[in-house]
C-alpha cells in the first residue's frame, strides 16, 4: 500500500470519526481515491469517487463544480475498467453540466466533450464520433486558435476517423 492512500485513509477515518463536514470528508475521499487509482487499485477507487460523488452531491449540489469534477473522474476510472457504454453515460451527464455552466466552447466543456468522444470513438460510433469531434474542432480553434496544440490533437484524433478512402482514389506514379 502506497504512503499516500495510507495517509489519505487515516485521514479519512479521522474525519468520519470527528463528525467533519460532508464536504471535507467528501474531498478527502476524493483525493484518496485519485491515490488509488495512481496505484493501480481502480475497483477501490470507484468505490470511493461513487461515494465522494453522492457525498459531493447532498452537500454542495448535484451540478457544482465538485460534484462535477468528482462525476468525470469516477467516469474515467469506469473507463478504464472497461465498461465503456457506462463511462460514456456519465461523460454525457459531466459534458451536459459543464456545458449549461460554462457554454460549449469552454475548456472545461471542450475537455468533457473530447473524453465522451473519445469513448464514443473507442465504442465504435465513428459516425457520432465524426461529427462530434467535427463541432469540438470547430469550438476548439475559436478559443484557442487553429494552430494550438489542442487544436492539432483534435483535428488528429478526426483525421484517425476519417473513412479510408477507396482503392480508385489512390493515385499511381
């Protein structure tokens, strides 16, 4: 066991123990379970980024940027465990929050828009996954310029999706 998720589970324990606020033992949970994850224990720290979730959620409001934040790394860990049709569940419901807060082009929504096509694009959906990442370019390039880095990363990821094109079309010398 790392010294980190030790340290972060006393803690944890502490604050239970003393009756803390929801919200500090929700961000210490959260925390905790970000050191799991780091040490290769992601069923342990699903577990722990539901119960930050629901613990974020009662005390500051399912759309607060806690919650929120909390919701997108629990996805990310589900997708790292495979489960991709749940993980882009909950990339839907991260991308719909930031979304209303922030508006699309947002780097927050771009980031949250970018992870739900990516696992969209994992699942086989390249029609949807076209199109999406067609529009995110599109938002990308307005907030940060054609030629930024995110900008390249996201025209990359399209062009990978591009259908390949037919044997005719190939020019010969």
């Amino acid at each position: 066991m790392s010294a980190d998720v030790h340290q972060l589970q006393a803690r944890l324990q502490q604050l239970e123990r003393r009756g803390a606020a929801v919200i500090e033992v929700a961000a210490c949970r959260h925390d905790l379970a970000f050191a799991l994850q780091d040490s290769g224990r992601t069923a342990e720290a699903e577990s722990q980024f539901v119960t930050a979730h629901s613990e974020f959620s009662q005390s500051v409001g399912p759309s607060h940027a806690f919650t929120v934040s909390c919701l997108l790394n629990l996805a990310l860990v589900v997708w790292e465990r495979g489960r991709l049709a749940e993980a882009e569940q909950l990339l839907r419901q991260v991308v719909q929050f930031r979304v209303a807060a922030f508006g699309p082009a947002h780097p927050l929504s771009l980031n949250a828009r970018g992870n739900l096509l990516d696992v969209q694009a994992e699942r086989g959906q390249t029609r949807e996954a076209r199109t999406g990442y067609r529009d995110l370019l599109a938002d990308t390039e307005r907030t940060f310029g054609r030629n930024s880095d995110l900008a390249v990363a996201v025209r990359t990821r399209l062009n990978q999706l591009a259908p390949p094109r037919p044997a005719w079309w190939r020019r010969r010398a």
